[in-house]
C-alpha cells in the first residue's frame, strides 16, 4: 500500500529521472528501484515504470519530429519490427512472472548502467564514422534484426534501449548522427508504446503512481531543458551509472 511519504518519493524520483533524460539519460534507473522500494512487485514497478514515463518518450519525439519524418522509407522498414519487438518484450515480462524478474533485475541494472557508461563513445565513434562516410555500407534492411532484438529487451525491461537502438542503427544505417538520434527517438517511443499500451490491460498498472510520476517527469523535463548547458551530461551521466552499479549490488546481496 502506498502511502503520503511513498508518493513523495516517487514524485521526487519521476522529477529527478525527467531531467536526467533530458540532459543524459537513464531516469529508469532512479524511478524503478524507488517504486520497488515503496512496496510495489518488480513486475508491476516495471510496468507501472513504463506507463509513466511514456509521455517523456513522446515529448521527446515531438522535439525531433522535423529530422523524424523525413526518414519516412526507414520509419516504414523499421517500426514495424520496433512495435512487435515492444510487445513482444511485454508479454515476456509477464509471462516470465515475479521471480524469475525479480532474480534478473540486478543483471538487468549493471546492462542498463554500462549501457548507460558507453554512450559518449558510442556517439564519438559515431561522429568518426559519419566523417569517414564510404558509401559502402550494410544494407538497412538488415537493420530490422537487431532492432527488433532491442526492441523485445526495451519491452521487458527498457533501461539503456536508447543507447543499444543508436548502435544497431550506427551499424546498419549510413547517416548523420542528428538523423540517427532522431531515428533512435522515433524507435524507443514506438516501442515503449507497444509495451504500454499491452500493459494497460495486464492489471499489472499502480494508477494512482503513474500520474504522480507523469506529472513529475514532465515537469522534470522541462527543468532539464532549463539546466541544458549549465549542467555536464557526462558528470550526471557517470553519477547515475555510479547509483545504478550500487542499487544493482544492493539487491545482489539481498538476494
């Protein structure tokens, strides 16, 4: 049963978590572990965790819709996968059930946290490659593999799809690194609206957090954008790997 002091801890969380992913990314790893410490199952924290931050997803693509849309061949080849992947990733979650979730969510932390880590190399080598452009690149077709494999991971969990989207398109998709994060926007919302949209009919969903947590996180991002250039991303971004690699140890050792 949540109670006053829970709601403002997950209020606080959602706040936190809308203006880390405004700034660097990994939010989930605040708001998660704060719900499961409020009393909520891991699997309807998960659940209740990716109903909530869903609007934060679609603020996020609105803000990218220009270099979105004229993408509309690779959209039509690569959604499709996103969406099944999702929902896909969603009835795995709940069909793996309680414990089996709850054994993996240390494992699943540390993957979300070096994820998180790799990010600015990632981008770097990302930048390189955009300068070296050969023109000889993998057909994009192949894209739909790994992105429907990421796809299945953001659905039973979500924490760092972002970051395993721009690899799999910085492999297969011979563009610029603003179309790429674009392209990974447009992806990680249509995923997180497949699992959620499976979510809302699981009973899985704690209501009364979500919009505790929706409202917060929106607020979140718009104090993100107000901190933009004021605050380093890399120094939030190792803080919050830094929390993650705890948390992960914390329920390691609690078994």
């Amino acid at each position: 049963m949540i109670e006053g002091w829970d709601y403002f801890l997950i209020g606080l969380a959602a706040l936190a978590a809308g203006a880390i992913n405004a700034l660097a990314g990994g939010g989930t790893l605040l708001t998660f572990p704060v719900l499961m410490a409020a009393g909520i199952p891991s699997v309807a924290a998960n659940v209740t965790n990716t109903v909530a931050l869903l609007p934060g997803y679609l603020g996020g693509t609105f803000a990218q819709w220009n270099d979105i849309k004229s993408q509309t061949k690779r959209l039509w080849l690569i959604l499709p996968a996103s969406l099944v992947g999702g929902l896909t990733g969603g009835i795995l979650l709940l069909i793996s059930g309680e414990k089996f979730f709850r054994q993996a969510i240390p494992f699943l932390i540390l993957l979300a946290s070096l994820l998180l880590a790799v990010q600015d190399p990632l981008r770097a080598w990302l930048v390189r490659r955009a300068a070296q452009h050969s023109g000889g690149q993998v057909s994009e077709f192949w894209s739909i593999i790994p992105i429907g494999l990421a796809a299945v991971y953001g659905g039973y969990f979500g924490a760092g799809l972002s970051v395993i989207v721009l690899a799999a398109l910085g492999l297969t998709v011979d563009e610029s690194l603003t179309k790429l994060n674009a392209l990974k926007q447009a992806i990680a919302f249509s995923v997180n609206v497949a699992a959620a949209l499976f979510f809302v009919f699981s009973g899985q969903v704690v209501w009364n957090a979500v919009l505790v947590m929706a409202v917060c996180a929106l607020f979140g991002g718009w104090l993100g954008g107000k901190l933009a250039g004021k605050v380093q991303p890399a120094t939030l971004r190792w803080l919050v790997v830094g929390v993650g690699i705890i948390v992960a140890i914390l329920y390691l050792i609690r078994g």
